[in-house]
C-alpha cells in the first residue's frame, strides 16, 4: 500500500518554543491530508484538514493561530505548534488519501512532549 | 453531533479463539465504514473497509459485517493472535463527503491471553 511519512516521530521541547510536523506521502498525490491530535486511551480528534494550495480548514475549538498548517505541494503538509505549553504534550497524527473512495494512509505518530 | 462508536471497551481473548469487537453507529447516511488497528505508539493500519451496499466482507483471518438496520458494525478476527494486541477503531464516512473526512469510534482495546 502507499506509504505515509511523518516526522520526527518523537519530540521534546521547551515551552514557549514552535515545532514542525512533517506529513508526506511517499509514492502517492495526496490533496488532502488530515492532522489528528490523539490523547492516551481515547479516539482521534480531528483537528484541521489540509487541502494543497489553499489554507487548512480548522475544526471547532482548533486555534489556528497556534497549528499552523501549511500544505505547500502534494506530497507534503505540515504542522507547526507555535508557542508550545505543557497542555500541548499528545500523540500527533496525519492521513492522506489518494482520491475519493480510497482508504487514508496514516502517518506513524508524532509523540511531542512539552517541558 | 453524529458520532460512531461511543465506547472504550477492553476486550480480553484467549489465543486462538476468535474475537468480535463491535461498533454502533448514528449517521444513517454514512456509505463507507473501515477498521483500523493501532498498536501502541503508531498510527492506525487500515485492516478492512466494507460500503453500505454490503452485508459482509472478509479478508485475511477477518471479516466485517455490517447490519444496517440496528446500525452496528462489527469485526470478526479469527484465531487471535498475540500480535492482533492493538486498539481497533471503527471509522464512517458520511456519503460523498468532498473531504473524505473519517468520523471516528471511540476504539476498543484487545488483549489477547496466553
């Protein structure tokens, strides 16, 4: 199946500091990616989605000031967590699709903890 | 809001038996459903969708079933293995949805017994 990259996989940071998410999809074109945000023992939050060449669109209680998403090409979108706090400390997760109908290949997870 | 899967259940099975996680759904108009497994630590794995127009679909050592008219889904894996450990999230998709946006379960958490 098609591979989803994501990037780094584990990140440490100091608070007040920003971060990068990278997303990318390997072998495929991918106009839309999603970004999730995901606490321990529960599902996955979507948080925005992110359709190339436009800006993301951001679910309720999303700030976007503070993700930023940038979905510059086909292959690659990114999430930046400005001005990180504790609270900010979650597994980060991204998915795209090739097209409509077809299964979303996940990303391996970004662990961000925020000290 | 509309929402798939609204529990967190642990499952807890003996190697070798077969296990069924179950899902219930609200969006009557939801057209395809998948199930995903994620291990500890990684994103979720696509393991088998099935569309509306399908009662059931199997796969390897899983097979989806799908009763619209309760509006539950469930996931049949046989012979459970030790590496089937994972939570198992069901997932929608409201018909043509643009996006392709998933609306997500809440997961159930299998552990399988030696």
């Amino acid at each position: 199946g098609a591979v989803v990259s994501q990037h780094p996989s584990r990140v440490i940071c100091k608070s007040g500091t920003s971060v990068k998410i990278e997303c990318r999809s390997l072998d495929f074109q991918a106009t839309t990616m999603f970004w999730y945000r995901q606490f321990p023992k529960q599902s996955l939050m979507l948080m925005a989605t992110s359709n190339e060449g436009s800006k993301a669109t951001y679910e309720q209680g999303v700030e976007k000031d503070k993700f930023l998403i940038n979905h510059a090409s086909l292959t690659l979108s990114t999430l930046t967590v400005t001005s990180a706090h504790p609270e900010d400390s979650s597994f980060y997760i991204c998915s795209a699709n090739e097209g409509w109908g077809t299964e979303a290949f996940f990303g391996q997870g970004t662990r961000l903890t925020v000290v | 809001g509309e929402s798939v899967g609204l529990h967190l259940p642990t499952l807890s099975v003996q190697e070798g038996d077969n296990s069924i996680i179950n899902c219930a759904y609200s969006n009557s108009a939801s057209d395809y459903f998948i199930w995903y497994k994620q291990e500890s630590g990684k994103g979720p794995q696509f393991i088998i969708d099935i569309r509306s127009n399908m009662d059931k679909r199997q796969g390897q050592r899983v097979t989806v079933l799908l009763n619209k008219t309760v509006k539950h889904l469930s996931l049949q894996i046989a012979a459970t293995q030790p590496g089937d450990s994972a939570v198992y999230f069901c997932a929608e998709i409201p018909y043509m949805d643009s996006n392709y946006q998933l609306i997500w379960g809440a997961g159930t958490k299998l552990i399988i017994k030696p």
